[in-house]
C-alpha cells in the first residue's frame, strides 16, 4: 500500500498543500496565491498544480489519495463544495469529479470541511491524540468547529455538523456572515473583533495599540492586539480578554449538548494563547453543568498551519481503511 497522500487546505487568499507520510507527518510541504477572484475553473487548476508537485516529492513519484480541506459546507459523498467562504463564483463545484478529470485518473479525492479536517489532523498527530473524543474550535477570517468523536469526525445526518462558530449567544446580537444572529463568530471572527476593539479603544487614552494600528486605528488586525498585549497594553488585554469571556459562554453550550470535555483551540486566532485561552477557561466553568465541570479542558493546538493539511491527508488514510485501496471515490 502507498503510505503516501496530499493534503491541501483551501483558502480564500493562499492554499497550502504537503506530501503526507502515515503516521510519520509531513514530508514536504509548500503555501501558494489561490487567487480566488479569478474563478473556480482558475483555482482548481491551482490545485492541481500543487498536487502535481507534491506527487514529484514522493519517494515512488505516487500517491494513494488527495484529501483537501475547503471553507464551506460539503456533501454527504465528500465530493462537492457548497459556497464556500471567501472562494467567489463557486456556489456548488463537484471538485472530485473536476481534479480527477484533470488528473487523468481516478486517484481517491475527499473534500471535507476545512475545521473538520483540521480536528481530524489534531485527533492524529496533534494535542488531540491523547484524547478520542473533543471539540474543535478553529478562530480565524471566521469561527469553525468539529466535532471528534472517537478519533473521527462526527458529521451529523447530511455531513453539516459541528459548525459552533453559528451557535448564537445573544438572541437579538450582530448577524454574521450566515445570516446568524448574535452567534459567537458575530462577536469574534477576525473582522467583528477588529470592529469591537476600534469602538471600544477610540475612546480610552492612547497606548501602545495606537502606535501599531494608527491614531484613528484604521488598520487594527487581531495580531496587533496580540503584539500590543505582549508590550503591556492593558486595553489590548481587556479585549482579547472580552472574547475570551464569549467563546467561553459557547463553549459551555456545546460541552453541555455533547459531554465532550476536551476543547482545542486552533487557527491564527489561537496565537493570542492565555489572553484568549484563561479567561475562555474561567467562563466555561460557569456555563457547564455541575457534574461536567471537573473534566473540562480548554487546549491550544501547536501544530499551526500543518494541522489542515495533516487532517486533509488522513482523510485519505481513513478512506483507504475503510474500503481498500481497490475502492477508489
């Protein structure tokens, strides 16, 4: 069997791809422009692209399988994307059927969603091996979310579950992207936080967070949040503190649903680390239940940008033991 496969993480600005060895991690790996605006047609070729010169890094020149992790629903036979986030013109592309047209060949491709296949790559080789079963908390552009349970990804009855980031907190809160009110991505995603912070930072007494973001904080990003909590800042704590507060308050929603106890915590949001992550932890304690509260841990994952693509790779694998590799989707 070919202990090899590609791993790709879609999105919307740059997709990254690796050569995947089972159970050993990443042999090669690259990060390249998706150029998104030029259309599906343009992006899949991307794609293939990277494929392609992922496949000349392994050792025999083959792979066993494609997996790729993309920023949008997926249906239930793992082959097409629905409007995916951020990937303009899409709405529903069979990107199994077109890469493996493209490739000449029926080589195994499974489409998943992105925070699915970042929770499948941390239950595998990240923080979440030690545990079976978690939540994966995915902060970025938005707020993702899945849902291991032993070692796999729970998908629900159509392949939609886990999708945390559009659990509402506030009834009559912000509308995020999905049309959901009060959600916690409303409150968190990168751009609702930047907005919160500018509103609530124009009014205190310049500091460290005006320097970097400039007076009027026209260009304030999350990372300039971090940076300036790292120099002392302590509004830029107050902040990332704020959103620690309501990712806690979802979190304990979702342990209670579940009884899954076990949170990771990923995606470029996660570098704000204890300053998001301590006060996540103090909350959540107040909103699970009694009975639940001894066991709950809030973790950050340290794999970084490989966890994607790590995930998207394994898919493969999993596929592979399940139906053989004569079994090709």
């Amino acid at each position: 069997m070919n202990h090899f496969a590609v791993g790709i993480d879609l999105g919307g600005t740059m997709m990254k791809a690796a050569l995947v060895e089972r159970g050993q991690g990443l042999r090669h790996h690259i990060a390249i422009d998706t150029h998104a605006e030029k259309g599906p047609d343009h992006v899949i070729g991307r794609i293939q692209q990277a494929i392609e010169m992922m496949m000349k890094e392994s050792p025999n020149g083959d792979i066993a399988g494609v997996g790729i992790g993309v920023p949008g629903s997926v249906d239930w036979e793992r082959s097409s994307v629905h409007y995916p986030a951020n990937l303009p013109g899409w709405e529903v592309v069979n990107l199994r059927r077109t890469l493996q047209e493209r490739l000449g060949r029926t080589l195994p491709v499974i489409v998943e969603n992105d925070a699915n296949v970042a929770g499948l790559g941390s239950a595998h080789y990240g923080v979440g091996r030690p545990h079976d079963s978690f939540i994966m908390i995915t902060l970025g552009t938005g707020v993702g979310g899945a849902i291991i349970y032993r070692n796999t990804i729970f998908r629900g009855t159509t392949g939609a579950a886990g999708e945390i980031g559009h659990m509402s907190i506030d009834y009559e809160g912000p509308w995020d992207r999905a049309g959901v009110a009060g959600s916690i991505e409303a409150y968190i995603g990168q751009r609702f936080l930047s907005r919160h912070a500018r509103y609530q930072l124009l009014t205190r007494e310049p500091s460290v967070i005006h320097e970097l973001a400039g007076e009027e904080l026209e260009d304030l990003t999350p990372k300039m949040l971090y940076d300036a909590a790292e120099q002392g800042d302590e509004s830029a704590r107050e902040v990332l503190a704020w959103a620690g507060h309501k990712l806690g308050v979802v979190l304990g929603s979702a342990i209670n649903l579940l009884d899954i106890r076990k949170v990771i915590v990923g995606g470029g949001m996660s570098a704000a680390g204890d300053y998001i992550l301590e006060p996540a932890r103090r909350t959540v304690r107040r909103y699970v239940m009694p009975a639940l509260r001894n066991d709950v841990e809030i973790l950050r994952e340290t794999l970084g940008n490989a966890v994607g693509m790590l995930g998207a790779a394994h898919l493969v694998f999993e596929y592979l033991d399940a139906h053989g590799p004569s079994s090709e989707p």
